[in-house]
C-alpha cells in the first residue's frame, strides 16, 4: 500500500465536497484527511457524516485560529483551502509558515497585496502551493491545447474569447458574498481567473498589459428599478414564481449545508440578485497584451439566455475555433427545478432542441476546408476535468508533458494578474501594465 499523506482542510462549503468525497474513497490509498476547520460547526457536521457512512475516521476538528495548531498537533502534510476568496491569503500564508504545503481553489487571491504576502511566505518557506485550475483537465480544452502546441495553427497572432453564464448560474454569484467586490475581487477574479489561466496555458505565453470595461447592468436594485420590477422579496427560499429566485429548501445539499446551518453563522446563501449594495460587474469585458506580442479580446455576460463559452485562436498558418455549450436553455425541468451550475451536473439539464448541450473543436488551416477535431470523452463535473485534477494532485503528479496541466503558485499569478489589472483599469479608465502591480513574479 502506497504511504498516506496527512490532509487538513480549511473550509467546507459546498465545493469542499469534490475533496472530501475523493479523499473518502478513490484517492484514500495515498491520502487521508485527518483534521479540518471551518466557522460554521453544521457544514462540519455534514461532512463528518458523509465521512464515516463511508468507514473512515472523522477527522479531528479545529476553530479557524488555531490552523497553526491544527498543522502541527495532526503533522499534515498538506492543507486544502476551499474558503472565501477574501481569506486566501491568510490561510495560505500562515499554513505554509506551519510548516504544510497547500492546495488552494482558484483564484488565488484577489488583489495585488495579498499576491506579494504569499509569494514572500513560499521564499521564506520553501514550501509548495498548488492553484487547483480544473479547466485545463477539461478533454476539450486539453485538446486545443495540443492542436496549438502541435503547431496545427502555426504562430498565435490573436485570441477570442467568449463566456456566457446564465440567468441561474450567472445570477448565483449576486446572490451570495461574490456580490460584495471586496470579498471576490468582482467576475473578473473569482469567475475568470480560470479563462485566463486557459489561454495562458493554451498559447504558453504571459499577459503584460490589460484594458477594460464593465459594469453592473443587469442585477442590482438600479437595474431592476429601471425596468420596473417592483418590490421584490429579500430571499429566495419560499419566493414562489420567481425564475431568478434560489429556494434553497428545494435542493437537498445546498439545505443541510447552508439552510440548516444560518442559525450558526447568519449567512444566507439565496439573497435576492436585485438587492442594493451589490458591488460586482456582471457585463466585462477586456483587450489583454501578451509578452510573445499575442492581443486577446475577452468578453463575460453573466445574464445569457444559455451557457457557454467560443474560443477563437488565430495563428500565422490557420484558425482554431472551440465553441462549447453548457446548457442551450434556461428551462424549468419536470419537477419544478433548474440546476444551478450545469458544468457541475452535465447530465440533468433539460435539452434545447436549437441550442442543444454541445462541444466541438474546428481546425481550418489556411488553403484547406474546415475539419472537426474529435474530442475524448471526460469523466465528470467541469467538462471532464475534475477526476483528472484529483488524480494528479494526489499523487503529486508534476510532470504531465506535453499537456503542463499541473498549475503551480505562477499560474495562479498569472491568472489573478490579468482581474486585478483589469479592475484597475475599470477605476482609471486607463490601460495597466502588469509589471507596474509588482506581484513578484
């Protein structure tokens, strides 16, 4: 049997629940979770159950404060943060100066300052920090990835990219503490660190110098004020008729891990996505330079009508174009219900028969006919990528040639480094130099 690494892990809200569910089964014979920490004791509760109803001890609990403690009582070997975006950067900082490496959910942080204090930690410690980017283990984003780095389209000269997030998925972020631009660094950090990381890894090349412009002209009070929405209830739960509405009392796990624990910690996971005091851009877009003299054009729409992304890659010898849909239509199933993130369930998505679910990765060469790349067939959430990325983190994979699928700390700089210029250019109207942030890296 292969020697157990020690895991803690820092947060347990609904996306913890891909680690402890992998290191619970799949991935236990080379790690176990032996500690963990969260602020709120129910979600803890949850867990633990799901733990042992899978014939595991239930790792040793700790309050937040005492990580350092946690590290050094439970001798961890690696530390998984899965916490608010905002808290990053502490969490990371003093888990590495405990003496664990760690793991933490894209971004990796949300602004410049926090960048500095976790690159100063790792010089100091000499310790490992893995930015976990499940897109790039998606098979139809490997793929492009190959047919570029195979030269099929010569030298990049440009890039488009596209996302469309719907009116279910899209609205969750302004339902819950993404809204407040101080805790999330806004879409252009929480949600699109992973398009940048993309196209940085898909054309091996750095962003430089960012442009951009958004807004918030969807959600928010204004906004609903300005089309004549009216009063409107302060949650979602127990809101009949509502599309935009999130009834958490409807869906099982978002219930006992959210619903069933306010009483704890007072958070509400269904705020209504017209409130006031939203502080997050739901229309972005961005014009971003790369150091091999490649200019991306980026757009992000967090009210569509469907769901997914179209990427065009242009080269000196032909074009490569993905275009991925993730859900064609906002549909109410049978039971009453739409399913908030259709990458994480791909299989309970009612089907639009114009826009139907769909990948499709199109090479044309210069002087030929277009032609369809066949795209392998993924293993679950995020477009297949999920099993992938545990596979490689927990066996410490870090050599994956030719694909460089394994994102380290300089991945995740480089992700961020692209949403934190470009919310600085949102305040000054201006272009940002990366290089003038001084991330350190």
């Amino acid at each position: 049997m292969a020697q157990q690494e020690r895991y803690g892990l820092i947060g347990t809200g609904s996306r913890a629940g891909m680690y402890v569910e992998a290191l619970s089964g799949v991935h236990s014979d080379v790690a176990r979770l032996v500690a963990w920490t969260d602020v709120n004791p129910g979600r803890l509760d949850v867990y633990e159950r799901d733990v042992v109803a899978a014939e595991h001890p239930a790792p040793v609990r700790y309050f937040p404060e005492d990580v350092e403690r946690m590290i050094a009582e439970q001798r961890l070997d690696r530390v998984i943060v899965t916490t608010p975006d905002f808290t990053h950067a502490d969490f990371v900082v003093r888990s590495l100066r405990a003496g664990a490496d760690v793991v933490v959910e894209k971004p990796l942080t949300i602004d410049a300052e926090s960048v500095r204090r976790i690159g100063e930690a790792i010089a100091e410690t000499g310790r490992e920090v893995i930015t976990t980017f499940n897109y790039r283990y998606s098979p139809r984003n490997s793929t492009l990835r190959r047919v570029i780095a195979e030269g099929g389209i010569g030298r990049v000269t440009s890039v488009h990219f596209e996302w469309a997030l719907d009116t279910v998925h899209g609205a969750d972020y302004f339902r819950r503490w993404h809204r407040d631009k101080s805790k999330s660094g806004g879409l252009f950090i929480h949600k699109a660190s992973h398009h940048f990381d993309l196209v940085n890894w898909w054309i091996q090349a750095t962003p430089v110098r960012v442009f951009a412009s958004g807004g918030l002209r969807f959600y928010g009070a204004e906004n609903a004020a300005a089309r004549g929405l009216g009063e409107r209830p302060a949650r979602g739960t127990g809101a009949t008729g509502d599309p935009f509405a999130l009834d958490l009392a409807s869906e099982p796990r978002l219930k006992e891990l959210y619903l069933d624990q306010e009483h704890h910690d007072g958070y509400l996971r269904d705020r209504d996505v017209f409130d006031p005091g939203i502080t997050i851009e739901d229309n972005l877009a961005a014009l971003v330079d790369y150091d091999t003299g490649v200019t991306m054009s980026y757009s992000l729409n967090a009210h569509a009508p469907w769901e997914g992304y179209h990427v065009t890659v242009n080269g000196t010898e032909g074009r490569a174009e993905l275009e991925v849909v993730e859900r064609g239509a906002v549909l109410i199933g049978d039971d009453g219900r739409v399913v908030v993130d259709p990458s994480m369930h791909p299989d309970h998505s009612p089907v639009d028969e114009v826009r139907p679910d769909s990948e499709r990765l199109v090479l044309q060469r210069h002087w030929e006919g277009a032609q369809v790349v066949p795209i392998p067939d993924g293993i679950g959430s995020h477009g297949g990528g999920d099993a992938y990325l545990l596979e490689h983190l927990f066996h410490r994979v870090t050599d994956d040639a030719p694909l460089g699928r394994v994102a380290g700390y300089a991945d995740g700089v480089k992700a961020v480094s692209v949403g934190i210029a470009g919310n600085r250019s949102l305040e000054t109207g201006l272009p940002v130099r990366i290089a003038d942030l001084e991330l350190g890296v």
